[in-house]
C-alpha cells in the first residue's frame, strides 16, 4: 500500500533540513502531510482507552493488533475548515498578520489544532512502524519550528558559537534558536514529544546558554506534546511527571521563561500556583505571550 | 532451553534492591551470574568486526542471525583464575585488604577483569533478548555499585535529602550516592554502559549536589563502560564521543572529579592533557587514586 503521508513527510523533511523552515512550501508540505495523515486514519478502528488521568480520557487508533499512541478525546478535532483557514493564513500572510489571526481563536483552540495536527501524523506513523519514536519527534519538531519560524520571521539555527581562548569556531549543537537581533530576545526552543526522565537536558542546555553568553540572553521556551504513557497490556493511559523535580532544576540548574504544552499535565499547570512559581501554559497562549517576552 | 545466567541475575537484583551491594550473597550472585553467562557464551560462534577505532579490534558472539555487542579484543580475557581470585577477595576480605589486593594488580589488568566480567553478562543477554537495553545496564549498576560498596565498606543510597525551606522531606532521585560520613567526601556515582547525547545528564545532577549542598561536597565519578557502536549490516564498530562539549560542560555545568571507562575511548583520555583539563581514566586506576580523593 503507498502510505502518502509518509512520502510529503519526506518532502518536509527535505525543506526543513535545508533550514527555511518559514517557506510557502514548507508549510504547504506541512498541510499536506496532515491531510495525507488523516486520510490514512480514517480507514482504521478507533479503541477507547482506559484512563488514571483525571478529567481527561483517552482513545487509540487500531490497525489488526497495532495501537497507536493515545490521543486526548477533548483535544482531538480534526474538522478540516478550521486546520485549513490555519495553514492558510500560515502560507499567504506576514508575521503581523499571523498573529492578528491567531488572537481572534481562544488559546484553547489554538492548542486543540496544533495538537490535532501534530498528533495526526504521530499515530499514523504508529500503525505502520514499529517502535519508530524518531520520525515522529522530528515531525513535531518540523511542525513547531516552521510556527516559531513564520511567527517571529526568522529561520531557526541548531548551533551556537561558543567562546573559546584557545579555539576559534567553536560550536555547541543545540535545540532551536531564533535569534531576533541586536536588542531583541533569543529564543531556545527545544521541542519533544514527552520528557519523561529526560526533563533535565533541557534545563542543563540553558544552563550552558546562560553561562556561555550571559544569564536573560537566550529566553528558554520548550514546546512539548504530552507526557502520557500507554500501558498497551492494560490498554491504560497515565501521566509521567516529577512536578519537585522540576521545581529543583529551576531554581539549582537555570531559570525557563515557558514550558508550553499541547496536552498540559495538571500537575505541571499547578507549578504556576506555587512559590517560586515555573510558569507552564497551554501552547495556545504563546501567541498572546510572545509580545511581553521582549520588555 | 533454561538460561542460568539470567537466574542468577534475579537472584543478585533481589539483593541489590535490597540495598546490600557489599554483602557475601551480593558478591557470590555476582559471580554465579559471570559463571553463568560464560557457560552460556561458550557454546556460541564469535565473528570479528570492522573496527574504525584505531589499535583497537573488536569481536561480537553469535547466535543464528543475532550478534551481541562488540567486544574489545585486548581487554576480554575470561580466563577464570584471575577472576575467581578477584571474586575470592571480594567475598572473604575487609575493605582494606580488598585495596591492598587490588593494589598488587596493573590498573590495566583490573580494568580488563572488570571489563571482561561486565561485558559477558550483557553479551548473553544481546544474544537472548531483543533490544533490551535496560537489563544489561542495571547489571552493570550492580557490578559496580557492589565494587564500591565493598571497597568503601558502605552500602550506596539512590536519593539525597533537598533542603526546603516549606516542605519537610523533600528527596530527590539519584545515581549511586556513596556516604562516608561527617568530614568524608560523599561519592556521586552514575553507573552506565554509555552515555552518548545524554552524558549531560551527568553534569546536571552533579550541579543540583553542588546547589543543594555546596561546591565540593559531592564528588562526582561516573563510571562507563565504552561508547561503540556497532553498525549491524556493515558489521562495523565506531565511537561516539563529543569532547568539545564535555569542556563545555564541565566549564558551565559542574566540575567532575574523575570520569572512569572501562574501554577507554582514545579522544576523551586526551583530555587529561589540555587546559582545562578534565581528568578521565581507566577504571582499574580508581583503586589507586581513591585515597587521594579524600584530601
């Protein structure tokens, strides 16, 4: 069977590994890998599955005894007018404009689209590979880049330069950075799927930025999907988090500005609540936020 | 067919999540599992590997289609009386006659024994599990864990206390923390077969130790096994080393004391001899240096 959506991830990845991640064709290959991607779902069986997390609930796509990961019920819309207005105004219009559009949604429908699109591709990928978690990630981080990219008008780049007394060019490979200029914040933006254990590189990272170009330089934003877990035995979904943990590498390792999510864990959305607090948000309100990061 | 080794490795996991890495059971388990694996190795075909390491050769076990990790040539030796020796001391000594009995060995021939005892478990397991990563890398904790503990006549503990100015009994989950009392260094020791992208986690959690409790107070030595890849169709083995960024973290991140292998990649013991330097060594030396460590 020819898996089209496989074939436009590959002409997005071609676009993005040449960096202009803010191209009409970029974003073109984007809505078509999306689309491609839920052509292919519709014809599966869906599962409903079983839940620990509460007031949220969970279902799967099915193909023969292959699960998909699990896809957030309330989040999941995959109407096809709205995601398409999206990528319209994503390919025809200037930055400005971008975010006049996205600040007429509710930031909760916002996220609800990002997640839509960008779960899509990831549970297709599912039924067809096996154990496959790099293509997915990358996608998301395709997905996401070529956002931050069309919204701030500026290509990401994947490496610094460090200082080096003894070495000219030295360089530290690196998430995102969207780098606005002379005057203007730095973004670092890393961008996964789920953290898990994992959390701390992300802090560490900007730990390195801080230290090597000064503390407030790089403005440390991650964007991630979910931290859901699928017990596929039990057929059950749970949360992964480690909310003291996070409040540890914040106030030992660096400080993030934002910890965006698709599909926000409560008790991460609960640090915002505590003192110190670590400001966690919904992905929806970054293009409300995004203004008051440069003062 | 019944697989003894992986008996006997239940046998020493029941143990050591008891915490009682120096105890004679602990120690004896150990060595039934190196046995055991060895009886099972034996009966297995070896094929050499393309090696792009240079002065070092590599082999792997085989059995029908499946290959085990790669094997360094010169540092595998399963010739038992030595081991058995070592195993020997282990089980009947006190910790300073386990020193000084390391103490009449080369570090290089220390470093083969431990090498040869570490790598035979996980090469059984390669050749009977599929893609499980994470039962040879908890044996090799063991193995060292129980090392350490035998030699510091301390059992390890796996989460420091937090200071928290508003809740009581904050703890935070770590590598082997070794503690040896008021006025004596506290060992923080990572145990992994490789670190490859996440060797940063290393440095993040030493700089946690450092925020918690102090600079200095933590002495942090990971203890690694190698860091080869083996590439199965071209049957070619490789390091994967970014010595740029370890200066990098080590400058911005946390200061390690010592940083152990047992398959010593050439480019990391290189950095013994820039400015600054980051002090790596073959593991058989810690049984030489450890003194050292706590002036």
């Amino acid at each position: 069977m020819k898996l089209n959506f496989f074939d436009s991830y590959k002409g997005l990845q071609k676009v993005c590994r040449s960096g202009d991640y803010k191209s009409i064709t970029n974003i073109h290959l984007l809505e078509k890998t999306f689309k491609d991607s839920l052509d292919y779902l519709i014809n599966q069986n869906k599962e409903n599955l079983l839940s620990t997390i509460t007031g949220k609930t969970y279902f799967a796509f099915k193909k023969k005894n292959k699960l998909s990961r699990p896809i957030n019920t309330r989040l999941y819309i995959p109407e096809t007018q709205e995601i398409k207005n999206m990528f319209e105004v994503l390919k025809s219009s200037t930055p400005k404009n971008v975010k006049d559009y996205f600040n007429t949604l509710e930031p909760d429908k916002i996220t609800s689209l990002v997640y839509t699109i960008a779960i899509s591709f990831c549970c297709a990928t599912d039924l067809v590979k096996d154990g496959d978690q790099k293509t997915p990630g990358t996608f998301f981080e395709y997905f996401i880049g070529s956002i931050f990219a069309k919204l701030l008008n500026i290509n990401p780049s994947h490496r610094i330069k460090v200082l080096s007394l003894d070495e000219d060019d030295v360089t530290l490979p690196t998430d995102f950075i969207f780098d606005l200029g002379k005057n203007k914040p730095k973004y670092h933006v890393p961008v996964k799927i789920s953290t898990r254990e994992r959390s701390i590189q992300v802090w560490a990272h900007q730990r390195i930025l801080n230290g090597v170009h000064g503390t407030g330089r790089f403005l440390g934003i991650p964007v991630i999907m979910t931290e859901t877990k699928l017990s596929k035995d039990k057929k059950e979904v749970t949360e992964i988090c480690t909310p003291s943990q996070w409040q540890i590498y914040q106030m030992h390792i660096a400080q993030l500005k934002r910890i965006y999510y698709l599909d926000i864990p409560e008790v991460y959305n609960n640090l915002n609540t505590v003192f110190p607090p670590i400001p966690v948000n919904q992905f929806g309100y970054f293009f409300f936020e995004v203004d008051s990061f440069e003062n």
